[in-house]
C-alpha cells in the first residue's frame, strides 16, 4: 500500500518505520518546511493518508484530503468541538476518515473494559471515580484526547457522572478543585519524558481501585495508526478506530 504522511515529527518518523517493516510504500510526507508540496496531485499518488500533527492545522489538512479523495487516517487531537461538522462534511463527499484519540491496541482494549467496568461499578454507589492522565511536557491540549474518551466512557455508563471537569498540574499534587459529586474529575500533570499514563481510579473509604495503561513509548500508537489505514484505504465513510476492533463481550 502507498501511504502519504501529514506530519513528518517524531511520531510521523516511527509511522514511516513501522510502514516500511510492513512492506508499505511512504509516497509523500509533508511537514512544516514544504507544505507546498501539499497538493491534490501528490496526494492521490497514495492509496491513504495517516495525519500526525497540530490542532490549528488539522481541520486544513482533512479539507486537503476530502478535496483529493484519499482516505485519511487523524491521529491530531485538540479539534473534538469540531467532530460533528467533519463527520458531515466526509459523509455528504463520500470521502473516508477514520480519528481516534488513540490508535494504541492497549489502549483500545483499555476504553473497551473501562466502560465495562463503568457498568459495574453502577452496583456500588459508594466508590466514586475519577481520571489521572501524565503526558510529557510538550503535550500542548490538556485533558488528553485519551483521558476525554476515557472519561466520556465512565459517564456514558456511569449513573452518577454526568459530565467531566479538567484540573492541571505540573506536580505529584492533587488538586480535586471544587467538583460537584455528578461531575467526573480528570487530573492532569505534565512530566518530562513520560509517553503516556491513564489511571481510572474507583476510591471508598476501605479501598481503592486502580485500572492503569502505562505506555513504555510511542510504537504502539503508530502501529495502532498504521493497522487503521491498512484498514480503511478501500472503505468510505466516517469511521471511530473502535470500527476496526472486534470486542465480543
């Protein structure tokens, strides 16, 4: 397959070597010194596209593909206001997009038994819940795109929560702030170097119940990226990653 690359930065690098490992064909990749080589033509040398870059120039980018007709695969966070109206815009064009927050296998499993285990804990009105989330200090859009699928996982199936509140700290401190007992709290903290933590934690006053995804580095979200294009470059329509996963239970 002939994949194009929108963002050509760290994980933009790793999507390339996990491609190449996978027999596919890098056609094109795009970064901020030659967006002038942005165009219809070089983009339909690809049989899809994997898009790994800022918020501000997503929505450009998706327009980019949607003109040329390529699938595109959206790994950029930060644009979840805007969902609905490029879900329409695919759709009325019959072009194909697949986004998730995170394209990890793991961490797919983990939104899966989060909102299992959301059911649950519905039979135990005394533990309450909240979300922890440790990014690196570059991560520019707090509460992580990861963290707000987690969390809109808990309220879909939770009967006590129904909406999330973000705190941000930059130390081992924990600041609940002033949340309401129906509003979810996601803490999150910047430390250097640190891939990605996500801690769904259920607390009472005689235990404590973790459930934690602990990335070791960023290959499993290219590989996850890479599978969604393999599956989605003879598809149309607008497409969530859990579409690609098979979870029977």
């Amino acid at each position: 397959m002939k994949i194009a690359l929108l963002g050509y930065g760290k994980m933009g690098k790793i999507i390339e070597k996990i491609a190449l490992s996978r027999k596919h064909e890098i056609v094109l990749t795009i970064d901020h010194d030659n967006l002038h080589d942005l165009t219809a033509e070089n983009l339909q040398k690809a049989d899809a596209v994997i898009e790994f870059t800022m918020p501000a120039s997503v929505l450009s980018n998706i327009d980019h593909c949607f003109n040329a007709g390529v699938p595109i695969v959206v790994g950029t966070t930060g644009w979840h206001d805007k969902i609905d109206e490029v879900k329409q815009r695919c759709e009325e064009g019959n072009n194909a997009l697949m986004y998730a927050t995170n394209f990890s296998v793991g961490v797919n499993i983990f939104f899966h038994i989060n909102r299992m285990l959301a059911k649950v804990m519905n039979n135990y009105p005394y533990y309450d819940v909240q979300v922890e989330e440790i990014h690196h200090t570059q991560k520019l859009d707090a509460p992580s795109g990861t963290a707000i699928t987690i969390a809109e996982g808990i309220i879909d199936n939770l009967e006590s929560k129904n909406e999330w509140v973000n705190v941000l700290t930059t130390d081992d401190s924990h600041d609940d702030g002033n949340v309401a007992t129906d509003q979810l709290l996601i803490e999150s903290m910047r430390i250097d170097s640190v891939p990605g933590t996500h801690t769904v934690i259920y607390d009472s006053e005689v235990d404590t119940i973790e459930f934690k995804h602990t990335a070791h580095n960023r290959n499993g979200f290219a590989l996850g990226a890479v599978l969604a294009a393999e599956w989605l470059h003879d598809k149309k329509g607008f497409y969530s990653v859990e579409a690609m996963f098979d979870f029977k239970a």
